[in-house]
C-alpha cells in the first residue's frame, strides 16, 4: 500500500522527503507551498520523515560549513539517527540566520530531538538560535565543551565553525555531544532559570 502524505506531515521548515511513490494529498501541498518546504522523493530507508522525533536530528549550514555537514552526516545515519538536512544543497553563498532558524525551529517544534548548525566560525549560527524560544544552542569546540554543554546545560542544539575544526575534531565533538545525557539534578534548576528568561522577556513583547 502506498503511503499517503497528509498536510499533518509537512514539517515548520526544511524538506519534506517522501517515499517514492507516495500519495502526497493537495492540502499537502499547498502547505508545503506556503512554508517554503520542498518535497523531495526518496527511497523509503532514506526518508527521514518516517523515524520518530527523538530519533531525527536536524542539520544545516551555510556555504562556509556546507562541506563538513556533507561529511558529518554519515556518522550520524550510523549512530541511527535520521538526518533532516534543511540545507544548504551547494556552495553558494547562504545567510546562516536563514539555516540557524530552520534548524531551530525543527527542534523547538519537536520534529527533531536535536539539532547541529555549522558555518564558518560558528558562532553567528549560535547566536541566531538561540533567538528561537527553546533553543539552548552551543557553540562547542573539543570534547570537553560538547560534553559540558550536554551534561551542564542540557544544549538541544549544536553549532561547530567549519573553519576552526578539522574532520577528526568535529566528528570528535559531535560523538561526545550525540552521547552524552543531560545530568539534572542541580544542574535542572540552572537550566530552569535559563528558561524562565527567556519567558520573562517573550512576555515583554507580547501586546
């Protein structure tokens, strides 16, 4: 039996790949449309959209970062994640705040459990997402870093400078993020704190 796509699958930002095949209804479509979401038709193991959101890590970065998450994404489909690539597809010049949000808004929407953001630096990555409410972006740098940021701060997203990091290195990094638990217990309450920030000052813009 064919799978059918509804309007219910057309996730906030990013692609939207499908199964070869598949029924994707007009409402589908028109949403897809509306948010900017390309559909693209794919073999059914790699449709990233079939696997469960704490299974789905989000990906994406600008032309500066665009070759290492090309060779970052295999070592994530081998830790049996599915890979949500929001771009970019090619080296072309690209602003990172527009990948920062797609990405950001996949995690915080709860289509992804986690999401990774490279550019050059890494840092204008971190900052545009973390403007996205329920966004703990980390920039991180070595084993260490990743592995604080996860334990310490319990980060849903992970930006690395592409420029500043080797192959080895961001593998390295992103292993260490990808594998380590948030600890709580004190730190829970710290992170708390964080969160009710960032409420603080949403409530300050409402009207």
């Amino acid at each position: 039996m064919r799978r059918v796509i509804t309007a219910e699958d057309v996730p906030a930002a990013g692609d939207l790949p499908v199964p070869i095949g598949a029924i994707v209804t007009p409402s589908a479509r028109e949403v897809a449309a509306a948010r900017g979401v390309r559909i693209v038709e794919l073999p059914e193991e790699q449709c990233s959209s079939l696997a469960p959101p704490e299974k789905t890590i989000a990906i994406g970065a600008d032309h500066g970062g665009f070759g290492l998450k090309e060779e970052l994404k295999p070592l994530l489909e081998s830790l049996g994640l599915a890979v949500r690539d929001v771009g970019v597809y090619e080296g072309k010049p690209a602003d990172y705040p527009d990948i920062a949000v797609m990405v950001a808004d996949l995690v915080a929407s709860g289509a992804a459990a986690r999401g990774v953001l490279i550019d050059g630096a890494g840092i204008g990555s971190c900052m545009a997402a973390n403007k996205v409410p329920g966004i703990r972006a980390a920039l991180c740098y070595d084993k260490a870093s990743a592995r604080n940021s996860r334990e310490h701060n319990d980060s849903n997203v992970l930006t690395l400078g592409a420029r500043l990091l080797t192959r080895t290195q961001a593998e390295e990094v992103l292993r260490t993020w990808i594998a380590t638990p948030f600890a709580g217990g004190r730190h829970l309450a710290r992170v708390r704190k964080i969160m009710d920030i960032e409420q603080r000052y949403r409530k300050k813009e409402l009207p």
